[in-house]
C-alpha cells in the first residue's frame, strides 16, 4: 500500500505538472484530485490572466474630411489598434449610412458618396476580438460640385471648346483655335451615348483598349492645335483646360506599371514634327496587376529642357472606375532664364497639385505652348497581355488662356 503514497508525494515536486490527472491517482488523500489540485486549476488561472490582459483598442477616425456631393470619398482608420492584434473596425458615416463591420485592411478604409453638401459627423468604431470597443469621431465636410471653369483665371480667353457629340472633327466645335483629329488605332476610337456626361451628354469620346494589347501599347490619339499655322503656330503663354474623364464600367485591367489616361501638352519647341517629347504632364493611374475600382492619380511633368519633378508623382488623390471626375490644369510659362514656371491641377474642383518652379522653355527652345494631344497608354513593364476590352471616356474639353 505504501508504494501507492509514493507518487502522491512526489506530485509535490516539479513533475507534478505532466501528471494528466484523475482515474489513476483517484482516492482519498491524493493531492492530484479535486478541487485544490494544481494540474486542473492551470486553465482556470490562465483563463483569469487573459481577461484581466486583455486591453480595449485605440480607434482613429483621422480628418477632418473634405469632399464634394457625388464623389466618392475615402475615410481611413490608420492608426487604430488593439495591443491583441485583430479588430474590426465600423463606419457611421453620419448620414444614415453605415459602412461595416470590415475585418481586413482592404476594406477597412471604405468609400462613401454623400448626396448633399453639409458638415457631417463621422463615426469610427473599433472592436477587438473579445468585444472592447472603442469609438472616434471626425468632421466630414461635403461641398457642391463646382459648376463651371472654377478655377479658370480671370482675363483668359477662351480658343477652344468640344463638346464631343460626334468623332472630330464632325463633333461640335467651338473655337478657332484648335483643329480636332486622331490617329491611327482604329477601331480604337468611338463616339458612343452617355446620358450621365455632367456637361454635354450625350456624346463623348471613347477610347478601347483592346484584348489583346501587350504593355506600352497606345490605343488612339485625339490632338488638336492651332489652326493658323504649320510649323511656327500661334504660342501661348499660359494655358488652362478643363475636361472630364471616366472609366464606364466598374473595373479596368489594367498593367503592373500603371496606365496612362490623358496625355499632355506640347510646349516649347518650334516645328510640328517635335510634339511628342515635349510631354507636360499626364495622369498615371498607380500600379495593380489586377482589374481595379480605383486607383492613386499620378502627374508627371517631363519635357525636352528638364524633367522637375519625379517621373509619375503621386498626388494622394483617387480616381474611381464607374465615376465622371473632372480635372483642370492651369500652366503659365517659366520667364526665360528662370525655373518660375507653374502646374497647378485640380480633380473634381479640389487642388490637387501645385509646382512652382518648372523650367517649359529656355532659350534654345523659347516658343509657348502649343498643342493637346491624348493618347492614352495601356503602359508599363511586361509581359502582360490586355485580356479584355475595357474603355475610357473623355468628354467635354475647354481650353483658354494668354497668347504670347
Ligand atoms: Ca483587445
Ligand atoms: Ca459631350
């Protein structure tokens, strides 16, 4: 009987932990049943230890946010947290609509579309694994879409203006100044109906980029220039444009290195025959490999004189498929000899970008700027194949400006 009180006692000692526990060691004196017994109460006490661990999330709404009435605007949770690691985080966007709960961090930072201007509350609230919650709030404040050139200088003339009902040049025009045309691609280009177009609907211009397409492909060019002249036309010293573009369907496939959508201006140099290196500026969608809703809107300004700034400049901004979004661009001339030359671009009314010190021209190359030219690209490194047809408009383009 004694051997029996030997392992009772040694469960004293460090081996008691590994002693699984009951049937064997059942009986009355044995220290490894009941209640009191160190083995079974080890779940208890570190079930005891987590809840007492366990710390509520931190929740951050950011802001304040401004957007305008019919687009889209983003909201981010960056910097919530919970010490345990997993939450959701939910949007009360403080017009009836909430957004969530999201659990991942793709969709954590939703989209919203107010329909009226106003001052709204946005309400964020976090919520851990265990329920601890945690709430912020931010001010989402909601502007009408500007109607109009809103940011068109004062004292521009205005010397071209289509409303794109048709193909060019059989569309309406306004404006002596600029002639219409397009390139080779066909059929890559279309005049189709769209009854949304903000300004002149129903006609706009449509560009496909085609299946079967490889990276760096063009798909159609609309251009347009001074009439007046061939090769030694009419300059300009500043220039503004207004125009709208969307991308109809709800996602686009589009290359790892991104697209272009909107091309640039000419700027610079004397001779027809050297438009295309004189590129100004142009929108470049960021990076994906995948059929997007939205993506990172990018400028780049890069010319024969200088590139001064970086290749494709994030603006911070989003553009998004299935949505018109407007863009306006205002550019005046550097003095000759000086980098005081301006870029300045806005996106639905907003600013999204300013460059004060860009060098369009010296003395080699002192002529204005002179000629529009769209021709998006389906661009960047491959191999990658466009496995689908997928379109983008444009529509409604006004140019003003100074002569030289
Ligand atoms: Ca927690
Ligand atoms: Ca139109």
């Amino acid at each position: 009987m004694r051997t029996y009180l030997i392992p009772a006692l040694l469960c004293f000692s460090a081996s008691c932990g590994t002693d699984p526990g009951g049937s064997s060691d059942s009986g009355v004196g044995d220290v490894d049943s009941g209640p009191g017994d160190i083995d079974s109460g080890q779940p208890v006490d570190a079930g005891r230890s987590d809840s007492a661990g366990d710390q509520p999330p931190h929740a951050e709404a950011n802001g304040p946010y401004a957007g305008r009435v019919g687009i889209p605007l983003q909201v981010t949770r960056d910097g919530s947290f919970d010490p345990e690691g997993a939450f959701t985080a939910t949007w009360d966007m403080g017009d009836g609509t909430v957004l969530g709960p999201f659990d991942t961090v793709e969709t954590m930072d939703p989209f919203h579309t107010y329909g009226s201007t106003g001052t709204y509350t946005v309400r964020l609230t976090i919520t851990d694994a265990s329920g601890l919650s945690a709430e912020d709030t931010a001010a989402a404040t909601i502007s009408a879409l500007a109607s109009g050139y809103p940011n068109e200088p004062s004292g521009f003339v205005r010397f071209a203006e289509t409303s794109l009902e048709g193909l060019p040049p059989s569309g309406t025009l306004d404006g002596a100044w600029v002639a219409w045309t397009w390139g080779s691609g066909a059929p890559r280009h279309a005049a189709v109906s769209a009854g949304d177009a903000p300004v002149s609907p129903p006609g706009v211009f449509q560009f496909t980029f085609s299946a079967g397409i490889d990276v760096g492909s063009g798909v159609a060019v609309l251009q347009g220039w001074d009439t007046s002249g061939d090769t030694d036309n009419t300059r300009y010293r500043a220039v503004y444009e207004s125009g709208w573009f969307k991308i109809p369907s709800s996602d686009f496939e589009t290359p790892g290195a991104g697209m272009k959508l909107l091309g640039y201006w000419g700027v610079g140099q004397a001779g027809m025959g050297t438009r295309v290196p004189a590129q100004v500026y142009s929108f470049i969608p960021g990076s994906s490999t995948f059929a997007m809703t939205e993506w990172n809107l990018s400028i780049r300004q890069q010319n024969h004189i200088a590139r001064d700034m970086p290749q494709n400049m994030n603006t911070g901004t989003m553009i998004h498929a299935g949505q018109w979004h407007n863009y306006e661009i205002l550019m005046i001339l550097n003095d000759i000899g000086s980098s005081n030359g301006t870029l300045s671009v806005w996106l639905d009314g907003v600013q999204i970008h300013e460059h004060t010190d860009v060098m369009y021209r010296n003395a080699g190359n002192p002529s204005g700027f002179y000629g529009r030219r769209w021709d998006p690209i389906w661009g960047g490194i491959g191999p990658e194949v466009k496995s689908r047809d997928d379109h983008l408009w444009i529509d409604h383009i006004y140019i003003s400006g100074q002569a030289m």
